[in-house]
C-alpha cells in the first residue's frame, strides 16, 4: 500500500494536471504558513517594544489571508481533483474489462465492488491525503530551512526528532495496511454472497430457505463492520500516537528556547520565530500520517484499481479486425476457466461470404464459439482470424436512453433518421415504434425494459443491419419469436449475407434449411457440411 503510486498518472494521463496544480497550492499554502510564523513574530515583538506595530498587523492580516484563501483552494481543488482521479480510474478499469476477454476480467462482484465503491474510496484519499502528503514533503523543508536561520540549536532538536514521526506512521501503518486489505475481502465477500442470493432468490423461495440466508447476509455483515472498526481505532491510535511524539518534541524546543531567554543569551524575536516555526514541521507529517490512515481505503482501492487497469498482452487467437467478410478457425480448444473438460476440442472451420448456421445440443458450445470468434474468449489452442465482427447475443445490451441512440450505439453516429426507420422495417418493428409518442425518441428503460423479449432482439438486429462490419456474429437471431418473426428475420438474414458473412448460432430449422454451411457441434466432435 504505497501513499502515492506513480502509476496513477500513467493509468490516467488526464489526472496529471489537476495532481500538479492540487501540489502546487498546498506547497503554496505551506509557505504562507511560515511567513505568517515571521509576520506573527515581528507582531509581537514590535508591541513589547513599543515599535510601531500598525505595520506588523497590516502583514499578519495579509498573511492570514492568503493562507485562508489558499486553504479554501485547496479544498476546491482537492474536491474537483478527486472526483477527476475516481471518474478517470473508474473509466480506465471499465475501459480494460470491455477489451478483455472473459478470462482477464473478474467476478462480477469483484468488479461491481472495485468499480463502485473502490473508485468512491478514491475520492478522499485524493481530497485530503495528496494535499497533505505535498505539504508533508515541502513544509517541513521550508520550516527547517528557517530554523536554521533564526536559531541553529532549535533546527537541531528538530532534525532529530522529525524522523520519529514517519517512522512510527510506517509502523503503525504495516497493520493498518494488513486491516485494509481484511476489510477488502470481508466487503467483497459480502458482495459476492449477496449477489449469489439475489440470483437464487426465486430458488430458495421455492424450496423455503430464503429465510435462512437472511442470517448469513447478518453474520457477513457483521465481519465488515468489526473490519471497517478495527481499520478506524488503528487510524485513531495513529493520529494519538504522532501528536503525542509531535508535543513532546515542541515542548523540547520551547524549554530550550525558554531557558536562553531567561539567560539573555537570545532575543525574543528569535525565540518566538523558533517556537513558531517548530509546530510547522511537525504539524503536515502528523497530518500526512493521520489523512494516510484515515484513507487508507482510498489507498488500497488504488493499488487494487491499477492492477486491474493495467493492459496485460493477451496471447493469440485473437480476431484480427480486418474489413475482410471471412472466418478462419484452425484447430480450436475451449475449456472454461477452472475445468480441464473442453467444451470445444481441434475444431477447424472456414466461413466466408453467406450464411453459416451452428446447431447442436444445449451446452455443445455453440455461444462459446462466437465468443471465441468475438475475441471475448481466449482459446486454449488453435487460432481464430476474422473481420471486423458484429455481434448480437440472446439478449442484447440496450442503453438506457432513446430509440435513436440504441440504434446508433456502434455504428456511425451520423445515421439519418431515414436509415433507422429502413433499418426497423426490416426487422419488422416500425409500426411499433410509429405508433410510440415520441417516436424514435422514445425512452427506453434500463436494459430496453418496457420491450419484450423477442422486441429487444430484434433492435439489437436492427442495429447490426446498420453496421457496417463485415462479419456478423448471432446467437439464436430467431428466439423469442413467432412464426411470422422466424420468417421475416430468416428473410433479412438470407439478404445480409450476399454481402456479409453470417455465422449464427440456432436450433432453427428454417435457418438450416437456407445456409450455405452447416456447423454441427457434438459432445465429442464438430461435423461441417456444405
């Protein structure tokens, strides 16, 4: 758990320059803390003299202000610059796990728990440590430097006792870090069980053990709130710890000011610069050492995203993207993640122009293949060459947003209106949409809710008629359809692939019956047939 991971700009090459100019201003503010310890001296001493003091305050007015109006940038800066960092992690990650295959990403509750709670954890870590850990590094180096200067005994005391702080913070924080990471697992744990429960839930309702879960969720619930407490009393006792050793270290360099004050062997200039300026070495450290361990989750979500958000090389057999309507598949093995069984074994097929079907039983590996050919899987074996692919699944993913903008998503967004209405009559869904309000710009819930099943397949064929991808990729393209829907699409289908090549997954006959090559996948073997 490193305070600051230098990765974090290369990851997120936008976040570089707010991270400088959130350094900038709080070695800014930094600064103006020390001339405010020289404004604060000279103040006062002017009074005691009986000096003419008006001056004095005029500069301590003016360095409060300034440290004020810093302070409240920082806080600015700090607030748009974490929600900078979390939005750029965020993006960065989902970015990764859309072009990795289905192997390089996570469970999907891992995921959901890093991409939702690990980036909002990065937000005040960016807030309020990044501040601090720049002030960490520049003020005590300005203060010392002053130190010096002024009184060379009370640097001294200072230089020796500065180092504790950072010492004991990095002892402490070895067990904070160890906390952090139990927490991680108590919470994704959590979020792992839950998610199993809600898929489940209309199964242990069935079977009347839905009760019993609610206990579960309670005891797991429970190891992440004695988690998240342990973390808070090791943050607390940290804070205790360096403003104990952060006292008794002033309160060493204030006796020895005191006694050559009472000796005359230093002038009260010098004596309350010294005593100024001491608490503002210690004081960013202690501040570093108490905001590290109060985000120590911010920290730890960091090390977690960028390790998810760095780009691995993925061996080959994937598609190569080119604009050539054609599918090379050279002796392909597939065993899923965790089992040695192979569900697709030396499978060797070549489709070009027209229709390909693939049938076989339930579980043959007939959507593992145009995943495979998708690139969204990695083969065990073998190598897959194909065009740039389009591909619609059973059920595919609609935005939550209008018609329009469900048709255009991946295609070219300068589609006229007139497209999309061809490209709906040709799935047989424009008198639906005409008779909608608003047309085209009708909302669509999350997920196209509102539409029926076999309505949110057929948008989704819609928008690869509008594609112009060479290769087009589909699962089942004729489910959840009526009879009169089988024909219309097996129609549209028979007419895309004069230009394109097709390779669909189905257990339709009518399919069969019209393509040009047909893939059989069995429990052993694949047959191809012309």
């Amino acid at each position: 758990m490193k305070p600051f991971d230098p990765r974090l700009l290369q990851v997120a090459p936008t976040v570089r320059r707010p991270v400088i100019l959130l350094g900038a201003v709080a070695a800014g503010q930094g600064a103006a803390a020390i001339g405010l310890a020289f404004a604060l001296a000279r103040l006062v001493t002017d009074v005691v003299a009986h000096e003419d003091w008006v001056r004095s305050a005029g500069w301590v007015v003016v360095a409060f202000l300034v440290r004020a109006g810093l302070g409240m940038l920082v806080e600015r800066v700090g607030a748009s610059t974490a929600t900078e960092v979390s939005a750029a992690l965020r993006r960065g990650l989902l970015e990764r796990w859309l072009a990795a295959p289905v192997e390089g990403r996570p469970d999907a509750e891992k995921a959901s728990t890093l991409a939702v709670q690990g980036a909002s954890a990065v937000e005040p870590y960016a807030a309020r440590f990044l501040p601090a850990l720049v002030a960490g590094v520049v003020v005590p180096v300005l203060a010392v430097s002053a130190l010096l200067v002024v009184d060379p005994l009370s640097a001294v005391v200072v230089i020796a006792t500065l180092p504790l702080l950072p010492l004991f913070a990095a002892l402490i924080g070895r067990t904070t870090e160890d906390d952090t990471m139990r927490r991680w697992r108590a919470l994704e744990q959590l979020a792992g069980h839950f998610g199993d429960v809600m898929r489940g839930l209309p199964t242990l309702v069935a079977f009347g053990r839905a009760r019993r879960q609610v206990e579960v969720v309670r005891a797991v619930s429970e190891q992440d709130r004695l988690a998240t407490m342990r973390t808070l009393r090791l943050a607390f006792l940290s804070s205790a710890a360096l403003e104990l050793l952060a006292t008794i270290s002033v309160a060493i360099v204030a006796v020895c000011v005191g006694l050559r004050l009472t000796h005359g062997s230093m002038t009260l200039h010098a004596g309350l610069l010294a005593i100024l300026l001491a608490p503002e070495a210690y004081w960013p450290i202690r501040k570093v050492g108490a905001e590290f361990h109060a985000a120590a989750d911010g920290a730890t979500a960091i090390s977690r995203l960028l390790e998810h958000s760095v780009d691995g090389a993925h061996s080959g057999g994937t598609p190569s993207g080119s604009g050539v309507p054609a599918v090379v598949v050279e002796g392909l093995g597939y065993a899923y993640p965790g089992s040695q069984a192979r569900v697709i074994d030396d499978l060797s097929l070549t489709a070009g122009l027209g229709l390909t079907v693939v049938t076989g039983e339930s579980g043959s590996g007939k959507s593992t293949l145009l995943d495979l050919v998708a690139g969204l899987r990695l083969p065990c074996s073998g190598t897959v060459e194909a065009g740039r692919v389009h591909y619609v699944t059973q059920r595919p993913f609609l935005p939550d947003g209008t018609i329009t903008e469900a048709l255009r998503m991946g295609n070219a967004p300068e589609l006229t209106a007139q497209e999309l209405w061809s490209a709906l009559r040709q799935v047989g869904l424009d008198e639906l949409v005409a008779r909608l309000p608003d047309g085209l710009d009708t909302s669509l819930g999350d997920d196209g809710f509102g539409l029926s099943a076999g309505q949110r397949l057929r948008l989704g064929l819609a928008r690869a008629v509008l594609s112009d991808a060479p290769v087009l990729l589909l699962d089942e393209p004729t489910a959840h359809l009526d009879r009169e829907g089988s024909a219309l699409v097996t129609g549209l289908l028979r007419n895309l692939a004069a230009e394109r090549c097709i390779v669909a997954a189905t257990h339709a006959s009518e399919l069969v019956a019209t393509a040009e090559q047909h893939v059989h996948l069995g429990r052993t073997l694949a047959e191809v047939t012309a």
